[in-house]
C-alpha cells in the first residue's frame, strides 16, 4: 500500500494545483444550483435543462480539444519550449472556434428538430427554443475561455483562470436574478433573461481573460504569425493524439444525450427529478476535475522532462488521494441527499423522492467515477488517446445506452431510478479496463521529445 501515498510534498504541490480548481468548480455548482432553483420557480427546469445539453455538447467536445492542448503545453513547458506551447494553442484555437460556429449555425436554422428529438412535449419544445436562441451566442466566448484556462493550468498558472470562472458564474447568477424576474428595474424576461445572463457572463469572461494575456504575455501566447503558422510535422502529431480526444468527447456526449431521450420517453417529471438530481451532484464533481487537472499538469511536465518513474510513481499516489476522497463523498452524499432537493422548492411528492434516489445513486458512481478520471487524465496526458476513446465513448456506446433503452422500450420499465442505477454500470466497466491499461505503463510517454 506504500506506493499509493506519497510524500507531504506531493501534496502539497497537489494541494497548490488542484485547490483553486477545486474552489472554481464548487461555487461554479453551487451557484448553478442558484440558477436553476431560480428556473424552478418558474416551472423551466426541463425546458432549461433540455436547451443545456446543446450547451453541454459544444463545450465537452472543445473540452476534448482543449484539453489535448493541455497535454502538450504541458509537457513542452516540461521541455522548456514555448514555441511548441504557441503552435498547439494556435492549431487548437482554430478547431475549437470552428465548432462552435458550426453548432450555432445548426441552433439557428435546426433549433427546433434538434430539441424535438429530445423531448416530445410541445410546450417545453417552445420555452426551449427560446432559450436556445439566445444562449447559442455564448458558445463562442466559452470554447476559447476554455482553452486559455487550459493552457494557463497546464504552465502551472491557476489563479487567472479561477478568478475569471469565479467572476463569470457570480455575474451569471446576478444577471439571472434581475432579468428570469425583472427585480431592480431591469425588465422580467422569464426564461430568454436566464439564457441572456449566461450570453452576457461567457463575453465578460472572454474580455477579461483577452486583455489578461496581452498584458502578460504567457509562455503560449506569441505573435499571430508565430501562433497560426503551421509546422505540418508538429501539427501532424498534435492532431494525431488530440482528434481521437475530440472524437471521444463527441461520441460520448452524444451518448449522453441519447440517454436524455431515453429518459425523456418517461415524461416531464422525471426529467425535473432528472436534472434536480444531476444539478446537485455536480457539486461533488468539483474535486474530480481539480484532481484531474492536478494529473495532467503534475505527469505532463514529468513525462516532457523525461522523468518517467517520477510520472509513474505519482501516478500511484494520485490513485490513493482518489480512494481517500472517493470513500468520504459517498457518506457526505448519502447523508445530505434530502437536505439538497428541499432547497429547490419541488412540490410533487414523487419528483422529490426520485431526486433524492438520485442522488444516492450518485454517490456509489462517484466513487467509481473519481477513480476513472485519474486513469482518463493518465493515458490523455501520455497521449494514448485512441485507448481512451474506446474506455470513455466505447463503453458508453457499447454498455450504457443499450441499456438504457432496452429498460424503457423492450423491458418497459418507467421508473427513472431503476433506469438511472443499471445504466451506471457501465462506470465499474470502464474502471475495470482502466485499471489493467494504467498499470500496464503503456501511458508513460515523453510527447515533447
């Protein structure tokens, strides 16, 4: 057991890495929480929700790219090469904008046979098409805030990004608060002012962040030629490791919506316990993605400065941090699990007690799911994205989504709660797997070399 815990100066270093991450996500949920006990007091929390998968979508697949830019400005600043971090982050640049152009392009011409294929129910269709309509021109801002708070984690720069995602989700919910009611005199938009105050807070956070960087000059921003000239060879190889993490991410939240549709054939109420019970969780999600980038940060610059038993050895200790943390998560969950759902005000009985199961349901896949994003973020940052591909979409398409609609379609089970546990097998899969291709070393790679 030795070789999962290490030294105090690890994590410390974990500590100084994860800990403004950690604190970013938390109130970044927490005030999600805010916002939609907001959208809850006027009965949108579906069509909100529903409008948000969208959202989700463009933002995990330029996840994928952004964090394959990570990988590699991670390990060329191991290497001491910022020209290499300056070819990634322009090469990236240009896909993840790209997208999102084309995902908004989709919104405003096909908004209304996207969401229809969500969810039936014609009034939800309607509030969410107003929604959507809005909150699409935030796509752009939060792609490319994205990818510099990737960049600056991976040159171990924290703060900025955590005071900028702090700024932004706190103005969200302001805005939120004065335009979903009209309070101060500012004019009650209902559901189009909860989209407005996201569109509002994505282009505040990407001005702040813009001149930020022009005044500091990070390692991996340079001219403009020097940013978008290509090296074929060095694009080649970045693309090569980056588009299977694209594709990962892609197929897999398509996945996930895929699920929302199966979900969605049970009706509305228990989409709303759905969404209470997602909202909620993404509380104790915070420390996974601050641990998470820990992982990439910490073995990147060990791996691009040539240290594998360094990378390998904390790689171990990083295993046992996710024991620990995941052990006490599942009791915090178990215990708290009525107290969250009371705060959204919810009024049928049955919506409130799906949403609590939910929750406790969450806290046996936390566990596993804190234990599978170390592994993620081992094999993302050696580059062994192909593998990572079929581990993280694979298994979702071959495990969780068949599932799924099987229960509903051929098995007829309508209950979300029966539904929502044994599709969430598919995480003790994937830990399974993971866990064999971790210790089998074959993430150790020096990608900087």
């Amino acid at each position: 057991m030795k070789r999962f815990f290490g030294p105090l100066p690890f994590y410390k270093k974990v500590a100084i890495l994860s800990i403004p991450i950690v604190l970013q996500q938390l109130l970044s949920s927490t005030m999600g929480i805010v916002d939609a006990i907001m959208v809850a007091r006027i009965d949108q929390v579906t069509a909100v929700g529903t409008a948000a998968q969208i959202d989700m979508f463009v933002n995990v697949v330029c996840y994928g790219a952004s964090s394959g830019a990570g990988v590699f400005v991670a390990q060329f600043f191991g290497a001491k090469d910022p020209k290499g971090q300056r070819k990634t982050f322009g090469l990236i640049f240009s896909i993840v904008t790209g997208f999102a152009f084309l995902v908004i392009l989709c919104c405003a011409f096909f908004g209304r046979e996207i969401l229809s294929f969500l969810i039936k129910d014609p009034i939800v269709i309607e509030n969410s098409l107003i929604y959507l309509h809005v909150a699409m021109w935030s796509y752009l801002p939060a792609v490319i805030v994205g990818l510099f708070s990737f960049c600056f984690r991976s040159i171990q720069q924290n703060r900025i990004p955590t005071i900028i995602s702090i700024f932004a989700t706190v103005l969200h919910v302001i805005l939120n608060y004065l335009l979903i009611f009209g309070n101060y005199g500012f004019p009650e938009m209902g559901i189009r002012g909860a989209a407005m105050g996201s569109v509002i807070a994505q282009w505040s956070a990407l001005l702040i962040i813009l001149v930020y960087s022009i005044l500091t000059k990070p390692s991996f921003i340079g001219g403009v030629k020097e940013l978008f000239a290509r090296a074929p060879a060095l694009s080649h190889k970045i693309l090569t490791k980056t588009f299977p993490m694209i594709y990962n991410e892609f197929f897999f939240m398509l996945g996930s919506i895929l699920m929302i549709k199966a979900f969605g054939q049970l009706g509305t109420q228990a989409m709303d316990a759905y969404y209470v019970g997602n909202q909620v969780t993404n509380i104790f999600y915070a420390a996974i993605y601050g641990l998470s980038s820990a992982v990439i940060a910490m073995l990147g610059a060990a791996l691009g400065a040539g240290n594998m038993v360094r990378a390998r050895q904390e790689g171990d200790y990083f295993i046992g941090m996710g024991l620990i943390i995941s052990l006490l998560f599942a009791v915090v969950i178990l215990l708290t699990a009525p107290w969250m759902v009371s705060l959204f005000g919810l009024s049928d009985p049955g919506v409130i007690a799906a949403a609590e199961a939910i929750i406790r349901i969450v806290s046996i896949r936390i566990g596993f799911r804190m234990f599978n994003i170390i592994i993620f973020s081992a094999i993302r940052v050696g580059g062994d994205s192909r593998f990572l591909s079929f581990l993280d979409a694979g298994v979702e398409w071959a495990c969780g989504i068949p599932l799924a609609f099987f229960m509903v379609n051929v098995l007829g089970i309508h209950d979300i709660v029966t539904v929502f546990f044994w599709m969430n097998l598919e995480q003790a899969v994937r830990l399974l797997i993971g866990w064999k291709r971790f210790t089998s070393d074959r993430w150790i790679v020096n990608l900087a070399s």
